[in-house]
C-alpha cells in the first residue's frame, strides 16, 4: 500500500503543470495570497525537516509537530482554495 501511495505521489506530481487553471504561471505576476500560501509551505517544510531530523519523542511529536504542522498545512490549503475562487469567480 505504502509503494501505491508512493507512486501515485509521484505521478501527482509529474501532472502538476497541467492542473494548474490559472491565467498567470509566473509567481512574480501572481497576488500577495498566492505568495502567502507560498511562504506557509515553505515555513512547514523547513520545520518539519528539521523536525524529522531530531530525535521523535512524545512532546515534539504531539505537542509541537502535530498541532503546527496542522495548521500550517490546512491555512496553506485554505488560501489556495480562496485564490482559485476569486480566479473563478463562482
């Protein structure tokens, strides 16, 4: 199950160009919440880095890991479902 996960990560990735609806591709042209999603995932991904790299007990993982990396996780999620709405307009 793990290596279906794996692949399918993978191959998401590799569709990525195509899913992308919006008129700008450029980052420099596109508005302060796309570039607010942009800095939340890159504040979630050194984090969690330097968190998988540190020694697992229950109070980084639990305490710390879990609730932040939630809510940078879902807020990222969140403005990048605002900016296809306003990009739609529906």
């Amino acid at each position: 199950m793990g290596v279906i996960g794996m692949g399918a990560a993978v191959v998401l990735i590799a569709l990525l160009p195509w899913l992308d609806k919006g008129e700008v591709k450029s980052v420099r042209y596109r508005g302060p919440i796309f570039k607010t999603a942009l800095v939340l995932f890159i504040i979630a991904f050194i984090g969690l880095g330097i968190l998988g790299a540190m020694v697992a007990t229950d109070t980084r993982t639990f305490e710390f890991a879990h609730p932040v990396s939630f809510i940078l996780h879902s807020s990222r999620y969140a403005v990048l479902y605002q900016i296809g709405y306003q990009q739609t307009g529906s």
